[in-house]
C-alpha cells in the first residue's frame, strides 16, 4: 500500500526522495487546476468536479469520483488535486497489487485518523476494475457513511467493471482523449518550466508534431517520449531535438502523416480506392499508415461503412453488415485492440465481389426527381383511409401482393411519365448474379412495362 502526505504530493516523489531523478511526466504533474490539460468539461466553474477540486477543509466532505477514461488523460492527477486542493489525507492503492487486507487497513486507517482528528482522507484507488466483486464490496460501507472519499480510476466501462451499489453511490466523470492542441501545449511547458526541462533543449516544429501524433492522447506517453528524445539531444552540441531524436527514442519511424492536411486526404483516398481495387494487401497498408499516424479510428470505420455501400452494394450485402459492426466494436472497444476489427473489415470488403448498382440507381431516381420527373402517385397506390379518400377512387383496383401467384401483383407501380423506367440494374458478381436471375423474373411477371423498360437518367 502508498501512503501519501498531501502536502509532499507535487514534490512529484514520495516524501524523502529526489525530485529531480523522478520521471519528467511526474515532475511535469499539474499542481493546480489551470495546469491541467484538456478535460475543459469537465472543469468548468460551478461543475460537481471543480467545487470538488476547490472544497475547504471542515466542509461536508464531497461525493466519491469514478474517473472513466484512456490512460494518460488525468485521472491521477485530478485524484492528488482532490486532496491537495481540500487539504484532506491523501492514500493511493493500486488495484493491480492491493487485497481485502490492504483495502480494509486503508479504511480503518482513515476511520481512525477521522475521528481522533477530524482529518478527512481521499482513498484513490487506480485500475479499480481489476478488484473483484468482493473487494469492490469492502468499499461500500466507507462511501456510504463519508469515512473516505473515495477517487476510483478505471480505463474500462464502469458498467460493466465496477459493481452497481459502487457505482449508484459515486459521481462518474468520463475523461477525453487529449487534443492535438492539449498535447502540443503540454510538450512546450515540459521544455521550458523549471520543474521540466528549463529550456536545457530546443524542440523542431517536426519533432513536437511527431510526439503529438505517437502519444495518441496521452499526455503520460508525450512526455516520456519527449524525455527520451531530449535524452538523445543533449549528447550533442546543438541541443536540438528533432524529428530523428524522438525515431530514436521510440525505434518507430516517424509517419509522415498531417492529419488536417494533403496526407490525411491522400491516404483515405488510396484507402479508399485500394479496397475498390481489391488490393487487400494495399488496403491493409493505408490502414496501417493511418493507425500508425493517430488517426481517428472512428472516422476510418465510418469510411469503411461507406465503402461497403457504395463499392461491395449487393454484390455481397454481408459486407454492410461487417462494416457497421466493426465501426460499432471500434466505438466501444476502442485502440489498440480496434485496428484488429478494422483490418477483418478491411479484409471482408478488398476480397468481396464488387458492383455500384444500387449507388448508380439511387443516384439517377433522384436526378430524374429533381430534374421534375416525377408524376403523379398511381390511383391504385394511393392511401384510401383517410376521410372522403375511398370516395375519390384512393386505392381502387389495388392487388395485395401477397394474394397472387408467386407474391407478385402485376400492376403499374412508377408514375405514368416514368412507366418502365430502369434504375437498378444488378451486375453478375457475387450475391448480385442472384439478384438479377430473379429480378428478371419478377419484371416478367410485373407486365411488359417492367420486363421492357429502358434505364432513365
């Protein structure tokens, strides 16, 4: 178990330690609220975590915090911002190495500390969904009656992770992935505050937008790449970190990737057109290089999606189906392990048979339909329900599919300008080649209009 003195906590060590030996990223951690980067959310003046972060010592001690968030996004470093800025006792347990026995010691601990000196304690407890049911349990009666504030951390739903009389007794507050900008910003005051590297380096333009791009986010991985990379500068004369340091320190190459710029679209597009191509090891490639460069894995499935409409269509309609689903697994499951749903995607959608006939046909009904043809809707489609309808002839003569032979009623179903218009046409790949023998059929028994009709557009 750590124990913590909250007033030793942005020492940035345990008490008795060395600063300056610790790591830049726990040197570098905020030791006030407008040090944190990103989370504006969540910060705002009036908002339950702020009047939390701002509390006197000696009032009604606060609501427990579940912390939901990727790793490196703050969820430590607003837990010692809750004691620090209370003036309560601060005690950490990490759920990875902690038991029943450390988690109840902890608890009696502070009980006691309460009432023999009205000292309040905030209990952090990091990776919470790694304990079990029964040492989630332990918790509750010490939430309940205000023992300890409890500050949980978790980088997984806590619907499903965390049990649910814990989770109805706190506040969850879900944290955000950091921006380019909060990480760009986080990197320059690494460089030059006295607690960081007090301007001992310079850092390239290049070399700010690489780490940015590998941290993915994470303001924890930033810096450690930016200490490792300075590491490497600061054996040469010029003191000068560039986009070569930060590719030594992390032994990747940097990805020559700008995510507003003429890469991201150039990359999307050879993507794009690789799958239409049916190049899967191209496809997989561009995949790779977007994943590689920290693009927004939510907006790869949604091309993906698109793809599989607008390329694969109903020459394999499956196709659409694995789309969506992987668009919503990477939603819910998120990076790293998402690049894997979206290569089977990938796989599912270069390798499958192809045809843009359903695209084609939509496309030419809405140019007839905003070109004015249109019509008038048939009598016998119209809705004769409505009051005084049936009178005027709504709905006469109309045949219920279901009624005739096959399923088929054979009656004029398009508007008389339009009668024997032709907008999907299937091709003979895949799933479609079915498609068009039956389809074929069912203009047969439709009448000679639809058996005979001519493509309009």
């Amino acid at each position: 178990m750590d124990l913590f003195d909250s007033e030793g906590l942005f020492g940035q060590v345990r008490p008795g330690g060395d600063v300056a030996s610790a790591p830049l990223a726990v040197r570098m951690r905020p030791a006030t609220v407008e040090e944190v980067a990103g989370q504006g959310h969540l910060l705002t003046v009036g908002s339950p975590l702020r009047r939390l972060l701002e509390a006197d010592t000696g009032t009604t001690p606060p609501a427990s915090l579940l912390l939901w968030g990727p790793p490196g996004t703050g969820k430590t470093t607003l837990a010692y911002l809750v004691a620090s800025g209370s003036g309560r006792r601060f005690v950490e347990l990490s759920a990875v190495t902690a038991g029943v026995k450390d988690v109840r010691a902890a608890l009696d601990d502070s009980r006691r500390v309460l009432a023999a000196t009205g000292t309040e304690t905030v209990l952090f407890i990091d990776e919470v969904h790694r304990f079990s049911r029964a040492q989630q349990d332990v918790l509750l009666p010490a939430v309940e009656n205000r023992w300890v504030t409890l500050v949980a951390a978790t980088t997984e739903n806590p619907s499903f992770s965390v049990v649910s009389p814990l989770l109805s007794r706190s506040l969850l507050l879900t944290l955000r992935p950091l921006t380019d900008d909060d990480l760009a910003g986080l990197v320059r005051r690494a460089v030059s505050d006295e607690r960081g590297l007090a301007d001992a380096i310079t850092l390239d333009d290049e070399a700010l937008g690489q780490i940015v791009r590998l941290a993915s986010g994470d303001a924890r991985r930033a810096l450690t790449i930016l200490e490792a990379a300075a590491g490497a500068a600061l054996q040469t004369d010029e003191a000068r970190v560039s986009v070569a340091d930060v590719e030594r320190a992390v032994d990747v190459a940097a990805v020559r990737y700008d995510r507003a710029g003429d890469q991201h679209y150039d990359v999307i597009s050879a993507f794009i057109k690789s799958m239409r191509g049916s190049d899967v090891d191209a496809s997989l490639h561009y995949l790779a290089r977007m994943i590689a460069a920290g693009e927004d894995p939510r907006f790869i499935a949604r091309r993906i999606v698109i793809a599989a409409a607008e390329d694969v269509g109903m020459a394999d309609p499956s196709a659409l189906q694995t789309a969506v689903a992987a668009a919503q697994a990477v939603a819910f499951i998120g990076m790293p392990e998402g690049r894997i749903i979206l290569a089977e995607a990938v796989v599912h959608l270069a390798t499958a048979p192809k045809s843009n006939a359903a695209y084609l046909g939509i496309d030419q009904a809405l140019a007839d339909v905003r070109a004015g043809r249109a019509g008038v809707v048939p009598m016998h489609l119209r809705d004769g329900s409505r009051g005084g309808a049936e009178r005027l002839g709504h709905g006469a003569g109309y045949r219920y599919a279901h009624d005739e032979p096959h399923g088929i009623a054979a009656q004029q179903y398009l508007p008389d300008t339009l009668a024997g218009a032709r907008y999907y046409e299937p091709t003979d790949r895949g799933y479609e080649r079915q498609v068009s023998e039956r389809l074929t059929r069912i203009r047969e028994h439709l009448g000679p209009e639809s058996a005979g009709g001519s493509r309009i557009g």
